[in-house]
C-alpha cells in the first residue's frame, strides 16, 4: 500500500450566521472568489485537491 502525505485545513468563517442572513448572494459569492483566488492556487501549486466543502468552512 502506497502511503501518501496529507493535510488538512479547518478553516470557519467569523459572523457568517449574520452575514448570510443580510446578503446570502453576496456573501456566498465572496467566500467562493475567496477560496478561488487564495486556497485554489496553493493547493494546485502543491499538487492537492479539495475533497470537502461545508457551510463557512473552508
């Protein structure tokens, strides 16, 4: 069995019960480019990959 080096990142937003109920859209929206422009490229960078999203966490 091929053993592989992992890690994992728990990350959880701040307010965003408040900020979802003010602006869902916008709210949503902006974690998305968030993640996109931050996270994605590191993890691409290191050859990884995103298996679970989930609420406000990242």
């Amino acid at each position: 069995m091929e053993r592989k080096l992992s890690a994992i990142l728990a990350a959880d937003v701040v307010g965003y019960s408040a900020l979802m109920e003010r602006d869902e859209a916008g709210t949503f929206e902006r974690l998305r480019a968030g993640r996109k422009e931050l996270f994605e490229p590191e993890i691409a960078r290191h050859h990884g990959q995103i298996f679970k999203l989930m609420g406000d966490g990242m």
